[in-house]
C-alpha cells in the first residue's frame, strides 16, 4: 500500500543513488567556502591598502556573498529534480507507482530540503568562519549582534530557492525551459523592474521579489542594498509563500496533464 | 480483468481513441494489434492513470487504476523502453519504485534474477544495451506481483533470444492465472503468442476475437487462374456461385470454389488454363485486410 512515509523513502534513494547529487552539492559548497575565503582576503589586503576598515554588516555579507549566486545553483538542483524524470522518461514509471501524483512532488520537496539543509549549515558556518579569519581583526564574530541570525538565513534561503526550482521544474518539465524560466525569475527580473517601475512603487515592489528577499534573510542592518528590504523574519515569510505558490501551481498542473 | 468502456481520448483535433471497448480476461494472453499509431500506446497509457480519457472509462480489477491503494500489485506495465534515469543502478531504481508500495529489497532481488540482469544489478542502467533496458522495464513491471501485466511492443529491439524469453514468459504469466496484454505491431509475433486478440486501426475496434476465430474466418482461401478466356470463364464460376475478382487482364482470383471444380467447370466448357493455384491467405492477410479496411474507412 502507497503512504507517504514510503513515497519519501522512495524519493529519499532517488536522490542520494545519484552520483551527480554529490558532486553538485559538494562542488558548490567548496566554492562557496573557498570563495568566501578569497573575498575575506581581498577586503583584507584593501584595508591593508588604507580602505577603510568593513562594518559588521559589510564583513557578514563578504562572507556571504557567494551564497548570492549559489542560490541558482540550488535553484537549478531543483529544477532537476523533476526535469531529470521527465528527460529520462523516469516520470512514467514514478506516476505509474503513484498515480495520485501529488505526493511525489511533495517526497522530492520534504527529501531535498533534508540533504540540503545540512549542506548549507555546513557551507553557511565555514564561509563565515573562514572570511572571518582572513579579515582578522575587522571581521565579525560569531557572538556579534544579528550574526546568529544571519547565519540561519544563509542557511535557509537557498533550501528555500531550490524548492522554488523544484516547483518551476514541476511545472515547466523540460530542463533547458525550466532552467531559463528559473534564471529569469531570479536574476533578469529583479533587474529590469527596478528601473521598470516608478519610485514609490518600487520600494514597495522590490522587497517581495525573490532574490531580495532571500538575500535579505542573512544580512545584517540592510545589507546595503539600493532599495527597502524587509526584515530577515519577514523576508523568510515572503520566500516561503514563494516556494508555497510555485510548488502549489506546479502540483496542479501535474494533476491536471497527460504524463 | 482489464475493462474498457467506450474509452476516447482526443488530442487537439485528432481523435486518437474513439469510443473503444474490450475486456482482458486473466488466464490467457491478449494480444492488442494495430497499425503503428492506431492508438495502443494510447489506450495502455489511460489504463494506467497516466493519460486522462476525453471520454469513457478503463479499471482493472473493478475499479480505475489510481483507486487502488496499491496499484503496483494490481498492474505491471512496460510502456516505452527506457523510463530509467541513466545515472542509476538498476537496482536502486527499482528499489525506488518498490519502496513507494514497502516492497522489500529482496523482491528487486528476486525480479533481477527473474529477468537475467543479476550480474549488471549494480551497474548504472545508461550503458545498458536496448535488450537489457527492455528486460530492467519488465523486472519493473513484475515488482509487484501484479494481477495483470501490460506490456507495450516489448520485443521491438530485441535478438531472436530476447523475443523467444518475453513468448515464454508471457505464456508464464498467464499460465499463472494473470491478466496478460500485450501490444504489437506484428500479427506474425501475436499469431505465435496470444490466444486472444483486440485489433485496432484509427482508435476503433475492429475485431475482439480469438486467434483460433480469426484464422477459421480465413482458412476459406481464395485461387489463382490464369486463362485467356477471362471473361467465359469468370461467367461460368460466377454461374456456380462463386465470387470472383480480376486483378490483371487473363487472372482471376476466386473465392467459393475449390481447385478442383475450377478445374472441371474449365473442361467443361473448353476453357484452356494457364495456371490454377490454391492461395491460403495467412493471418497476417487477414490482419492486414481488417486494418486496411478501417484506413480506407476514414
């Protein structure tokens, strides 16, 4: 009898039977620490330089500026989620052994937030640490007000950005469609409605977009971004109606086509 | 015991099933034929849930296939060869699918060894050949010990081995009291299978019929004469009624009269003859005739 603790189950071996999990995963996380390290060093080199010396919120988002663009590689981990059974043909058999459907989409969204959850706190604490330690004396530390905090946000917001690639995976099902649909929601949109809309408008706009909103949850004061942010509790909210509304969409247009 | 009952599914403008109804009875193998795009993959693939019907129902075992709470052990189907992701092992794939439904590791196992692929189990299934990927499509279809098995063209691509194993194997499953259909494109391939036969052309039925039926509807054969006296000779036969056709000037080809009494109606008349050959048409004839028919109906 098909329940739900054994559609995981199944979707649980999906995932970790793939050699290109691993090496996605582990490949962007090595980068990102790698990276954070490289840009702590070059702050540090520039303040050596006589810059003046980063505040807490610029020594967190060097940190975790890297983390800006390894959302797309979750978002895109995502995506392939659904896409990769499409491509293969795996989805007809999937469906076949559970022809309610829903619950696949639902497995693959509870399986991927759990590998990559602790992915990212792993990624989040060693970028942090290891940019910390190249800045010396002008990085943050762990007890510094707000950094705990960001440091939660890091972690979520890219679990939160591949269940959204999950949901446009779900919904667009061919890879290269999903893929463009996905980097357009997240980095061409973003920048052509600031300048699209007018001022007020904007402000008000801005702060529910995705990426902003995602890069508001790990930083501190601001951020130092060109428009309003909300704070990082509101920010997970809106990113979590994102994930609802995409996977909701994405789930009822599965239930509604031929597979 | 597959029911259908007045089955459509339209695709845009084009009706790719039209008001389709059989059943599949378990014990004995059925053989559903049809032209390549008459709609057997169409049809096998609303059975399992995965299209949505325009119109009609289908249900297995009483009931429309996502019904059932565990549809694994209800249908085994083999839809189009590859439905494997190529980064996985055999074996993990179907692990996945068993697990939705608790099946144990010990059944993927157990189906493994049915279908002869133990030794690769363990190898990632995008190097395996055409033949091995059909044969992992119907350990899958086997996993759950299903009730009744669907099977789509499942010897296209394979060697002479290859299709000897899936014949026996599906007089196997029926013999084990399953419901058992399997499409074909091959009347040669259903002759040599299936005791019963759903033949299809353009989404319609055209004959739900044993393969023992159909071949007694054929044995009346038809025979072959040549003659320069065409016309008083096809006047004669058609006096004794028998039907007949001309396909070329001086050949006649004629049914309801035997070899024999063709020969003595000749002689009878003075009729000189070139050739007399008794033609048997073979059921791939006879298939052919019937989805033939049904093209040149639309």
């Amino acid at each position: 009898m098909i329940t739900f603790p054994r559609v995981v189950r199944a979707e649980w071996t999906k995932l970790v039977s793939l050699r290109s999990t691993w090496i996605t995963l582990g490949t962007a996380s090595v980068l990102a620490v790698g990276l954070a390290g490289a840009i702590g060093y070059g702050v540090h080199r520039s303040v050596e330089g006589g810059d003046p010396p980063p505040g807490l919120p610029e020594a967190v988002s060097a940190a975790f500026l890297p983390i800006d663009f390894f959302v797309l590689v979750f978002g895109v981990f995502g995506v392939l989620q659904m896409t990769g059974e499409y491509g293969s043909g795996l989805i007809r058999a999937t469906l076949t052994a559970v022809p309610r459907r829903w619950p696949v989409t639902a497995a693959k969204a509870v399986v991927q937030a759990a590998v990559t959850l602790p992915v990212m706190a792993v990624t989040v604490l060693g970028s942090f640490l290891v940019c910390q330690a190249f800045l010396r004396d002008e990085g943050a530390s762990l007890g510094d007000p707000g950094v705990p905090g960001a440091i939660v946000g890091a972690t979520i917001s890219p679990v939160l950005v591949g269940l959204i690639g999950l949901g446009v995976g779900t919904a667009v099902r061919h890879t290269a469609g999903a893929i463009t649909t996905l980097v357009a929601a997240l980095f061409v949109i973003p920048v052509l409605l600031g300048p699209a809309l007018p001022g007020e408008m904007e402000r008000n706009v801005m702060k529910y977009v995705p990426t902003v909103a995602g890069q508001a949850m790990y930083s501190v004061g601001g951020g130092g971004q060109p428009f309003d942010t909300l704070s990082p509790g509101a920010s997970a909210a809106v990113m979590v109606a994102w994930v609802a509304l995409l996977l909701a969409g994405g789930v009822s247009l599965l239930l509604r086509r031929d597979a | 015991m597959i029911e259908v009952r007045a089955l459509s599914k339209r695709f845009g403008d084009k009706l790719a099933v039209d008001q389709l109804s059989f059943t599949v009875r378990p014990g004995q193998v059925t053989g559903f034929l049809g032209p390549n795009g008459a709609g057997k993959s169409t049809t096998m693939r609303m059975i399992v849930g995965l299209d949505r019907p325009s119109g009609g129902t289908a249900t297995v075992g009483g009931r429309a296939y996502r019904e059932h709470a565990a549809p694994l052990r209800q249908v085994g189907a083999l839809l189009e060869a590859k439905s494997v992701h190529k980064g996985r092992t055999a074996r993990s794939h179907l692990l996945a699918l068993g697990q939705t439904h608790g099946i144990p590791a010990s059944r993927v196992d157990e189906v493994l060894a049915a279908v002869g692929l133990e030794a690769v189990a363990r190898r990632r299934a995008g190097g395996f050949s055409l033949g091995m990927g059909q044969r992992l499509g119907i350990a899958a279809a086997l996993l759950g010990d299903p009730a009744a098995v669907i099977l789509d063209e499942p010897v296209n691509g394979l060697d002479p081995d290859g299709v000897l194993w899936i014949r026996n194997l599906l007089k196997a499953l029926a013999a084990e009291g399953r419901t058992v259909l399997v499409s074909s494109h091959l009347m040669s391939e259903m002759a040599v299978t299936a005791e019963h036969l759903v033949i299809i052309g353009k989404g319609r039925l055209l004959a739900d019929t044993t393969v023992d039926d159909l071949i007694a509807r054929v044995a009346v054969g038809t025979v072959l004469v040549r003659t320069p006296e065409a016309t008083s000779l096809r006047d004669a036969l058609a006096a004794g009624g028998a039907t007949v056709t001309s396909a070329e000037p001086g050949l006649l080809s004629v049914r309801g009269a035997s070899a024999a009494r063709i020969g003595d109606l000749a002689s009878r008349h003075g009729i000189a003859l070139h050739e007399l050959t008794p033609r048997r048409a073979s059921l791939e004839e006879a298939y052919m005739d019937l989805t033939r028919e049904a093209v040149e109906y639309k």
